[in-house]
C-alpha cells in the first residue's frame, strides 16, 4: 500500500490543489493528513489562496481516500463541515510489522511521546520543518521520528513539501514531486 502523508495546509486551496495534484501523481491509495487543515493559525501570516471553502470541497471529493488526525487549529467546527473523521488525537497504523503513530505533534512529539516500541515510527506535523531522526523514549527503547514539514508555510527555508512511505520506504518530496531525501525503514534499529 502506497501512502502520501501530508501536513498543515492551514486553508490555503493553492498548496491543497498542489498536494492532491501531488498525490494523483504518485498514484497512492490513501493521504494522511497529520492536522490543521483549515485555519491558519494566530502565529501564521495568512498562507497563499487563503480560501477554507475550497479546501473543504476539494477534500470532500476524496473523503474515502482520507485518514486524518487533529491539529492544534482544528476544532469541532470544522467537522461540522469535512466529511471525513478529523478530531481523532492520533491514528495507528500497522504496516508489514511496522507501528507508525501518526499524530499532529502539539502534544505528543519526541519530547513528549507516546508508548511506543523499539522500532516504531512516530510521524508529526505541528513544526513546519521536515524532520527523520532516531530518540530514545523514557524506557530507552530506540524510536523514529518523521515529519513532512508543511504543505503551505514551510519554516526554516524547508520547501512546501510531503512524504511517500511504500515498501518500507520513506521519501521526501517537494510539491512538483522532486526527492530531496530517502529514508529505508531499519526494523531492527
């Protein structure tokens, strides 16, 4: 299963529109969106194509495609309006063996993660910065941390950008689809 994974598009119908273009480009069966999908946010200036409308008719259209977890700027009033679960803190995944913990990053992050397992994937949004990394949970147990970084207002000259996971694989990709890092899941890590 091929897996596009995308974060904090914060209502901008420009880089949404890039995303799902992104996403019918690689031909992936599901997109998971890791929070803040229509807000902006008070610590944001306004993202390109501000228009949460468009977002939510554009993500409508694929609601069977979509897993989705919350984001700090994600409320019960946009539920109200998306078609698809968006209010569930985190979303577990288990892959040929692999444990990814998908969650925004707002409150369970590598400072503060969750119970996870030698080996687990711990996948945020939250930062805006595209992050892979190895830490240590309080148990000592060896985990990986992955972020795609932000598909609207990337921070710290990242690119707007997504990743790919298939086949034990994780790749980053700006939004016209060029690799800018890969990453080969180590089960024994």
């Amino acid at each position: 299963m091929k897996y596009v994974i995308a974060s904090d598009i914060h209502g901008s119908a420009f880089y949404c529109r890039k995303l799902l273009e992104a996403y019918d480009r690689e031909g992936a069966d599901r997109l998971l969106l890791l929070g803040d999908i229509l807000y902006h946010g008070p610590r944001n200036d306004l993202p390109k194509e501000y228009a949460p409308k468009e977002v939510i008719a554009m993500l409508n259209a694929r609601k069977e495609e979509l897993l989705c977890v919350r984001g700090n700027c994600d409320t019960e009033v946009d539920q109200m309006v998306l078609e698809f679960p968006v209010l569930a803190e985190y979303c577990l995944l288990e892959i040929d063996g692999q444990i990814l913990y998908a969650t925004h990053g707002h409150k369970q992050n590598p400072e503060n993660p969750p119970m996870l397992k030698k080996g687990d994937i711990l996948l945020n949004g939250h930062t805006h910065i595209p992050a892979c990394e190895v830490f240590l949970t309080e148990s000592g147990a060896k985990c990986i941390y992955m972020n795609p970084g932000s598909v609207s207002i990337p921070k710290e000259n990242s690119a707007h950008s997504y990743m790919v996971f298939e086949n034990g694989q994780f790749e980053w990709k700006n939004l016209e689809g060029e690799v800018y890092q890969t990453w080969k899941i180590d089960l024994h890590c």
